[in-house]
C-alpha cells in the first residue's frame, strides 16, 4: 500500500515499515488473521517456525490473492531442542529447517529469515549464520538477520562471519524503547524491527500520557504508538486477530507527533521488558 513507508535495508532490499505479526495466532486461524491484514492494504507478515502457523500464513497469503512478489515475507529459525548447531551436520539442518518453512509456507524463497534467539551459552552462532549465508547467496532467502541479539552477540557475529544481518528483531515498545541498541544498529547498518510494538495489548495502551496524545490527533492510543514506531525509523509488526484493529493498525498515515508529544512519549518509559532477556533465554 502506498501510505506504508519502506526502510531500505544493507542490501539494497525495500523493507515495509509496517508489518503483520501472528504470533499466538492458531494454525487454524491465521489464514484468516493474514488474508484480512492482506486484504487491508499489509504488505509485510512475520511468523516463525515455533508459532506453528506457516501453513495457516501461507494459506492467508493465497487467499488474499496478492501475487507473491509483492509480499515481504519473514520467517525464523527455531532453537530446535538441544540440537547441535556445529559442523556440516548443523549446516545441514539449518538447511531442512528452512525447507521445511517454506514448504509449510507455499513459497519458494524468503524475503528474511532470522535466527529467533541468539542462545549465547551454547557458544558460536557462526555456523548457522554461514549456512544463512549460503541461502543469501543462492537466491533462497532475499535478506537474512537476527532476532534478539544484543551488542554483544552482533559484535561477534561481526567478528567470526561475513555478512552483516540486515535486520534485529527485538521487543520495543515506548516502555522498553531500546535507545542504546538502536544507536549500535544505525553504526552498522543494521535495521531495527520492533516486536511487542503495542506493548502486547496491555499496560502500554492504557498509560493516560499516550491518551491525551491520541485524543489530541483525534487518533487510537494503538496508531499513537504505531506512528511513534515509524517517526523514530523502527520497522513494526502488531498483532491482531480483530479485523477493526487489523485495519485501525494499519491507517497511522495523515497525522504527525511533534516534539512535545515525543518528548511525553519518552516520559512514559519503563525500562521494563514484557519478554525474557535474551542473554539467558534458553527455552527450546
Ligand atoms: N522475535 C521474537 O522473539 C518475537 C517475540 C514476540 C513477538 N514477535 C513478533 O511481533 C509481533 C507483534 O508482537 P505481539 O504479538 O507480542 O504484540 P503486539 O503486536 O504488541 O500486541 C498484540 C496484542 O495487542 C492487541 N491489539 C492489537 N491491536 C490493537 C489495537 N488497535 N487496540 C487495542 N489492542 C490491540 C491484540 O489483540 P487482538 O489480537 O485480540 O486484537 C494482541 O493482544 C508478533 O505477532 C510476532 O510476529 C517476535
């Protein structure tokens, strides 16, 4: 849709600022979660492997009907249990578990694949990211990034591979809004892509300092956040099952914070996460 600002990645690839997320959305349910967001003008939809909904995604995306190349699709690599990653054998599985994604999703190549969690206490993620690498450069995957990786991981994945990932994907929100991590991701190129950008639906859309905003505009608390994401360069991704906040999610054109508004924005925040850090996040 016209009104939704791109990002241009490192390499060149336009990213949708605004996408469509379905985490928690049942397999079963997301086809018709993504065909609205399709429908309503969405060009970008993020899912991941343990969602267990790709094949309720892709299904989405046929039934909305928009040819594939005009769609952003992103998917992510599971921790997969205890799995180990190293040598030609992990290389090889990362290799099936992106298949397996795309088969899951009807389409055969990517526009991003992540790594979902950087899992720090299992060592180098060098040997995933090279098998990344390899779907880059075979035309599998349009752009490959991260998921969760604070300063520490990207500077060593800087250290022990090639490519710079294109995208982080991490929770940011005006409660948890990631200043220090977004400043290292502009030096590097690197885009930075909000997940939870609502908060999650909770305490965020409540806080009276973002109410007063939106009535200000004459706009939802949601679109005040929305538009905040875009204005501070921030790809996101909301989630909705409800096809009126679907739609509401989507209509952040027309309208501009100032900077008294960004000034209260920055007030509100926490410094709180709704998520776990990734640094000791292990869930397999
Ligand atoms: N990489 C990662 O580790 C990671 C982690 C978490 C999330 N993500 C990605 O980020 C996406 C978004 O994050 P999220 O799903 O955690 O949370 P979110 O998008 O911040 O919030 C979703 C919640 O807000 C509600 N909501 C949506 N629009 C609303 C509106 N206009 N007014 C009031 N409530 C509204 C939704 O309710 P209804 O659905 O009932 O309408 C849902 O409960 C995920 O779906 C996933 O794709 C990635």
């Amino acid at each position: 849709m016209s009104t939704i600002p791109s990002i241009t990645l490192n390499n060149g690839l336009a990213m949708p600022q605004l996408g469509f997320g379905v985490w928690q959305v049942p397999d079963e349910e997301a086809s018709a979660a993504v065909r609205t967001a399709v429908e309503a003008g969405y060009r970008s939809i993020d899912t991941a492997t343990i969602y267990e909904n790709e094949v309720g995604t892709g299904l989405g995306i046929r039934q909305a009907g928009v040819p594939r190349e005009e769609l952003f699709l992103t998917t992510k690599l599971w921790n997969s249990g205890k799995r180990d990653w190293s040598g030609q054998a992990g290389r090889d599985a990362v290799l099936r578990e992106f298949d397996a994604s795309l088969d899951k999703l009807g389409t055969d190549y990517l526009d991003l694949y992540l790594i979902h969690w950087p899992r720090p206490m299992h060592g180098s993620f060098a040997n995933i990211w090279q098998a990344f690498e390899e779907l880059l450069a075979g035309g599998r995957t349009r752009a490959i990034g991260v998921s969760n990786f604070g300063q520490a991981e990207l500077t060593q994945l800087f250290e022990t591979t090639s490519v710079v990932p294109a995208v982080n994907q991490v929770e940011l929100h005006p409660h948890f809004p990631q200043q220090e991590l977004r400043a290292f991701h502009a030096q590097h190129g690197i885009a930075t892509e909000a997940w939870s950008p609502l908060g999650q639906g909770k305490e965020l859309l409540g806080e009276p300092a973002l109410a007063k905003i939106a009535a200000k505009h004459g706009r939802t608390v949601a679109q005040v956040v929305l538009r905040w994401h875009l204005q501070i360069g921030v790809i996101a991704i909301p989630k909705s099952v409800t096809p009126s906040r679907i739609r509401e999610n989507l209509d952040v054109a027309g309208f501009e914070l100032d900077a008294e508004d960004l000034a209260a924005i920055a007030e509100t925040a926490t410094g709180r996460r709704l998520g776990p850090d990734p640094t000791g996040f292990d869930w397999n």
